[in-house]
C-alpha cells in the first residue's frame, strides 16, 4: 500500500506551485474535515448531516480566544479539538439513539440549533457578518503570516490527521464500527454496545472537524457564518462521497475535486451553488461509489 | 445445571408468545427445543439472549440470575447464539466475520484504537480455530456474501464459536439445507457435544433424535413435555401436537 | 398552523417514500414565490393562490419522476444529495429569476388592515392565514382518513410490500404523494408571502422547522405532525412575545430536550 503515500506526499509538495499556498491550505483542511466525516458515514455507516456543527464551534471558539485572549497556535488547536469533540458528544448523545432517516433528520436539526445560536449571538460570533480578525500567531518561533509558511503547517498536519485515521481505521475499532455498519443487530449480539461505540465514532469524527475548523478560521482570519451551516455540513458530504466513503483516501480525493470545483466555479459566477447542486444531482443519479470506485473499475479493465 | 428458565413468561400485548416455561440445562449435554411452527421457541431464544427482558420469570446461568441482561452483554457472559435467518457482515471477509466475534469476548481490549487488527494473536487464533471447526478454514479471505447458502449457514455457526462460549445456542442451523448439506451439519454439531454445551431448535426429527440428550417440547408458547429422545418418542401430547406438522 | 402544513406535507413524503425531502424548504420558497410573480401578472391574489400550489406540485411531480424515483434502492446518503442538491439549484434559480433581495407583497385589499376581536386588535391576514391552513390541514386530514385512495396512502407508511402485493401500482403511489407533499409545502409558501415578504432564505429556515415537527411527530405519523406543528407554532409566538431573538433557537432547543427524554418523539411510536 506504498504507492498512494507516495502519490499523496508529491501532492503536498507539489500542490502549493499549481494553486495558491491559501487554496492548497484550504484542500488539506477540508480532507482533514472529509476524514473525520468518513468515519461516520463510510466506515460507521452513520450519515451525519451536521457536521459543521463542530467544525463551527471549534472555530467560533478557537477564533474568539485567539482574538481576544491571544492565545498561542497549539492551544487554539488543542481547544479546537477538545471543543469538536465535546460537541460532538452531546450531539452524538442525542442522536445514536436513533436510526435511519430520524438520525439524519436529527442531525440536521441539532446543526440548526448551533447554526441560529450562532446567528443570534452577534456580540460573539458576529452574526451573519461572522467573526474577523483572527489571528494566525507564530508557534516555536515559526512565523504563519507568510502562506507558503501555513502551507506547510496545515499539509504537515493532514498527513499526522491522515497517519491516526489510518491506524483508527486498521484497529480493532474500525472493524467493530464497519460490523455495526454491516449488521448492527448481530454486532450486539456479538458484544458490542453499538450506541457507546457510534458515540465513539462521533467524537472522534468531531476531533478531526474540530482542528479542521480552527485551521480553517487562521487560515482566513475570519470565521464565517457558513462554516456552522447545513450547506457546508452538505458539502463534505458530497465531497466524500464523490471521493468515494468506501477508502481512507476518498475523502482526500473528494476534498480536492471540491474545492476545485468551488473555487473555479465561485470566480466566474455568483450564482455557483447552483452549479454545485447540478453536480450533487448528476453524481447521485450516475456517478455513485465516487471517483475510488470509477477508478477501481477503470484500472480493473486496464490493468486486469 | 449450567442453564435454567424459571416460569419464564414473554407477552406482546394481548399475544403471550412464551408461557411459564420451565428449562433446565445440564453442562455438556446437548438440550433440544422443538415444537410446530409458531411454537415460541425462538422467542425463547431471543430471551435468554437479551433481545427483550421477560414479562416474568427469572433465568439462571451458571447459579446466577442474568434476567434482563441486554444483548451486548450477554455474549460476555459466555452465551453465543446463531440464527435461524442467516444474519452475517456482508461485506467482511469470513475471517473478518468471525475475527470480530472473537475479539469481542477477548481477554483484553486494550489497544482498541490505535493497535493494528492483525497483532492480537489470541483473538485471531480462536478465530481461525472457529472456521476450521465449521470447515471453511480454505476460505477465510472470501466475502461473506459471495459463499454459497450453505456456507453461510455454517460461517453463522462460526461466529458464534469464536465467542469461545461455555453455551451454544443454535436455531435451525439446519434450516434451507439441502440433504448432504444436513448431513454436514449434523457431523458438525455432533462434533461440537461434550465441548459446550448445546440448546438446539430444529424442526428435522431425524437431528432431534440422533444427537439430543434431552428434547423439550413446546406448543403455543408453553411447555408440554420434557424428557429423553425415548421418552419424547412415546409421548401421547407429543404425537397430538405434531399431528399435521413434522412426524417423528 | 403552518408549520402543521409543513410538518404533514414532510411527513407523508418521508413517511410514504422513507427519503429525506431536503427540497421541501425550497418547493415552500417556490409557492411564495410562484405566489407573488402570479398574483402580480394576473393581479387577482386568489386566483395566484390556486395556481402557484398547483404549480409547485407539478414541479414536485417532475422532480419525483426524473429523479427520486431511481433512487429508492439507492440509499439513504445519495437521496439525501440528491434532494440537497435540488434545494440548492431551485434557491439559487429563485436567487436568478427574482434577484438575491427579498421584496414584499401586500395582501388583497380585503385581508389588510386589523380585524377587532374584543380583546385585542389582530391582523386581518394572520387570521386568514390560520383559518386556510387550518381548514387545508383538516382537508388534507379528511382525505387521508375518509377517502380510498387516502386509505392506500396510510397503508403506504406502514407497509409498502402489502400495499404493492394488493395491486396497486407503488409507484404512482409514491409520485401522487410527493406531488402532495409538494403541494402542502407549496400553499403553504404562497400562504406566507404577503405576511413574511419573501427572501431567497426562507426555505432553509422552513426546511429545519419542518425538520423538527416531524422529528418530534414521528415520522409518517400524520396525526402527530399536525399536533407538533401546532404545539411549535404556539411555542415560538409566546417565546417571540417575550425575546424575540431566541425564537428560533428555542424550538431547536425545545426538540432537543423533548427528543434527550422521549428518543421516539412526543408521538413516534417506537
């Protein structure tokens, strides 16, 4: 399994001379977002509609003590991740309880009570005008003004993000989770207590959303409303499942066919998002199990 | 006696589907459950496994009172069940399938996040042993779904072998089997006596009769004899409850 | 009131079809929309109001007929894009067609101005507004209950498989109840448009109240979805009286704590 790391640190390297050092950024943060999503929805089986919710939170809150605290890059970080992965928790909470269409309805609910908290608290989170002035502070000496500088950090951080779901997923753990995924009656009845470990796999996944939204936040220096919206917890869902939700790498993929596809789009057009949901429609109706899968069947007939 | 049921009693609003039922187990011998279609046995099953709590009545395992014990626990308790509706993970390798099972009454599950699957020695040995006990050791590294129904009938039989449980729980194993299929999963379970102990639903005779120690007879949710295959075969309820249904 | 119009127009399509609808916020922005453009063009409001629901219907009828039919097998993620997707294109072809600000429209002559109740002075739209929904809701109710083909529809939520073995052709089932879904969405959209003015925003906040009455009515409970729409409703004015910020939030937060000690709903059955 050599050949995707390769493939995979060329790209990093590679990535910040074809597009800018801030989009390739934003490429990695939202692989990092795409990750923690899949293990819900790829390997969990569990289609959380809302998980901007604790890419948001993580954000709004890491962005506040930055700004308004000063303080440093590892703790803005490490309370980014402590605060995803609490939401997550009392999201998860609410929700494992549940199944199927009620879950994914629940989720989505859940995610508008953040999205209108954050809405109405203006004082803090600024409203519909979001947050600004987010500062990106040097860390061990290293200074993160410079793009190519936070490039390098965030990329670094995606591979570290990348190496731990690996071994989450190649533990005992991600087999557990893909058993309740594939007949959670008999994974009870095996021994395994499915809500504990769904809830689990929330709060890992909330982790990983929660150092996506705290990169994300320093990377523009400002948290915007949409970051806590339904919108954008649909848009790592679609990411991922056109990457494929089948593969570790899925998402990886997917966060680069999304943020392509946004940013040229949103360039041209103030009205992309419509093009957005033609693609959504057009990968639901014809391009299901995502690029990994074409891939796999395209490179079956080459390569057989 | 290893297993019991006192007065165990399951209704579902104005349905009782398990009535006052009395069981009792002895350790290493291989108790029968049989009865027409309907009869409540694998509710009773779905009882003593933790699927739903009792509407009265205690059960007893190993002198203590489990009643009401939830489903994930009671495997850890040393109870595995196989089903009559084969009930697999899909998209696992047979290995995988019964890895999982294994690893979950393993000794210990530290590690559970960040050590790889492949380094728990003991959990992947009580997984290989269960596959070749139920012979399809050859084919661990094929997906569930891609065997044939017989096959995985015996990967259901497997799985709940990797539990390494003191009481076996099977119903129908034999059930959409064709005849050298049977005969396969008889030698099978046959194989198994003496090193658990056994509670069998099956609906074939010739089974009942060839490896029980012991039959139990239900009908519409009650007990209505108990004895050994000699006795069961002579029974004069018995033979009016069958009459239209599996002759002896 | 209109929230129970939403609720069981979400309902009967999650419940009938078991896909999460997340266009039902946008069809409720189309009917106001459809609503308004109609009403100006012709100049009669009640006329625009028969048309713009039927119009909104007929897209659901499209959309359930080139798309979500494929989908059935198809899971619940890809469902999900898909009628994701389809908010997106039809809120931002609002956004096209209307320009990205809201606008108002004013109610018929007849419906404007107050109406004096005795107590109070209420205006005369709002009480139009309940009484329509209300009697729409009882309509919609009575036919569900009373009529065959409502019959065959309830027996849809509850058992598809019987339903098909009976005879009747599922699929048109499935097509006739989203076009209905759609419709109620619809009404309900052009209903609010004089009162609410209409943004191209006002589908997504739908969309989520919708969400929770159904989440708190139990899916495909019809009944249910009526009653936690009206206890919604009821709940958001009296919190609006005292702080209007929190409206919102609360019904969010109201589910939540409903849903934390009643995992089924206030009315789901499981």
């Amino acid at each position: 399994m050599k050949q995707p790391i390769v493939l995979l640190l060329a790209a990093v390297v590679l990535l910040p001379f074809v597009v800018r050092p801030a989009i390739a950024s934003e490429i990695w943060i939202f692989a990092i977002f795409g990750l923690g999503l899949n293990l819900l929805l790829g390997y969990t089986g569990l289609l959380s509609f809302g998980q901007s919710t604790f890419f948001g939170s993580a954000a709004y809150v890491a962005g506040w003590l930055l700004k308004h605290y000063g303080i440093n890059t590892l703790l803005a970080l490490g309370i980014g991740i402590g605060v995803g992965a609490a939401s997550a928790a009392v999201v998860g909470y609410l929700c494992v309880q549940r199944s199927g269409l009620y879950f994914i309805m629940l989720t989505f609910a859940l995610n508008q009570l953040f999205y209108f908290t954050a809405y109405q608290w203006t004082s803090v989170t600024g409203g519909e005008d979001g947050m600004p002035g987010v500062p990106r502070p040097a860390m061990l000496g290293i200074d993160f003004k410079d793009p190519l500088i936070y490039y390098a950090f965030v990329s670094a951080l995606f591979l570290i993000t990348l190496f731990l779901m690996k071994r989450i997923v190649e533990s005992p753990l991600g087999k557990i989770l893909q058993a309740i995924r594939e007949n959670e009656v008999r994974a009870e009845a095996v021994g395994y207590n499915a809500p504990r470990f769904k809830l689990l796999a929330f709060v890992i996944g909330g982790a990983f959303s929660g150092l996506a939204g705290v990169l994300y936040a320093m990377l523009f220096g400002i948290v915007p409303l949409e970051a806590i919206s339904f919108v954008f917890s649909g848009n790592v869902v679609f990411a991922t499942l056109i990457g494929g939700s089948g593969s570790l790498y899925g998402p990886v993929i997917g966060s680069f066919v999304f943020i392509w596809l946004s940013e040229s789009m949103s360039t041209v057009w103030a009205r992309w998002p419509l093009l957005l949901g033609v693609a959504f429609v057009i990968v639901v109706l014809f391009l299901r199990g995502g690029v990994v899968e074409a891939w796999h069947k395209v490179s079956l007939r080459f390569f057989k | 006696m290893l297993l019991e049921t006192k007065e165990i009693t399951k209704s579902f609003g104005a349905l009782t589907a398990v009535n006052g039922v009395c069981l009792a187990v002895e350790a290493g011998t291989l108790h029968s459950i049989i009865g027409p279609n309907g009869a409540g046995k694998t509710t009773l099953f779905n009882l003593l496994t933790g699927t739903f709590p009792p509407t009265s009545g205690r059960i007893i395992f190993d002198q203590r009172d489990i009643t009401g014990t939830p489903a994930n626990r009671i495997a850890h308790l040393g109870l595995a069940r196989s089903y009559q509706r084969t009930t697999v993970f899909p998209a696992f390798s047979l290995f995988d399938n019964v890895w999982v099972a294994a690893f979950a009454t393993g000794p210990s599950w530290k590690g559970l996040l960040w050590k790889s699957a492949n380094t728990y020695a003991e959990v992947a040995g009580r997984a290989r042993q269960a596959l070749a006990d139920v012979g399809l050791i050859d084919k661990s590294h094929q997906l569930a779904r891609e065997i044939s129904h017989g096959e995985q009938r015996q990967l259901e039989l497997a799985i709940a072998l990797a539990a390494a449980p003191r009481v076996l729980l099977l119903d129908e194993p034999a059930a959409g089997l064709s005849p050298e299929e049977t005969r396969r999963m008889v030698a099978l379970v046959r194989s198994l006596k003496g090193r658990y102990t056994i509670v069998l639903i099956e609906h074939k005779m010739d089974i009942i009769m060839s490896v029980s120690d012991r039959i139990s007879v239900m009908h519409f949710g009650s007990l209505i004899a108990e004895g050994t295959p000699g006795e069961i075969q002579k029974n004069p309820d018995v033979r009016r409850a069958y009459l239209g249904g599996v002759a002896a | 009131m209109l929230y129970a119009l939403m609720g069981l127009g979400l309902s009967l399509i999650t419940g009938i079809l078991n896909i999460p609808n997340f266009a039902h916020g946008a069809l409720f922005a189309v009917g106001a929309y459809l609503l308004a453009t109609v009403a100006v063009a012709i100049g009669n409001f009640w006329i625009a109001l028969v048309v713009a629901p039927i119009g909104v219907a007929l897209l659901g009828l499209a959309i359930e007929y080139a798309g979500i039919r494929r989908l059935y097998a198809a899971g619940h993620d890809y469902q999900l894009l898909f009628t994701f997707g389809l908010a997106l294109i039809l809120s931002e072809a609002i956004i096209l067609i209307w320009g990205p600000i809201g606008y108002s429209h004013l109610p018929p002559d007849i419906l404007r101005g107050g109406m004096d109740l005795g107590f109070t002075m209420y205006p005369k739209y709002r009480l139009f507004l309940m009484v329509a929904a209300g009697l729409l809701v009882v309509a919609t109710w009575l036919f569900l209950e009373k009529t065959r083909y409502g019959a065959i529809m309830r027996a849809g939520i509850e058992n598809k498989e019987m339903v098909s073995l009976l005879g009747i052709d599922i699929h048109k089932l499935f097509t006739v109840a989203f076009a209905l879904g759609a419709y109620l969405a619809g009404i309900a959209g052009a209903l609010t448009a004089p009162i609410r003015g209409l943004n191209p925003g006002m589908g997504v906040d739908m969309l989520g109240i919708a969400f929770v009455v159904v989440a708190l009515g139990g899916l495909g409970n019809l009944l249910g979805a009526i009653a936690a729409g009206l206890i919604i409703g009821v709940a958001q004015a009296l919190v609006a009286a005292y702080w209007t910020e929190a409206s919102t939030v609360v019904i969010y937060a109201v589910m939540a704590a409903i849903l934390l000690v009643r995992p089924q709903g206030l009315f789901g059955i499981r």
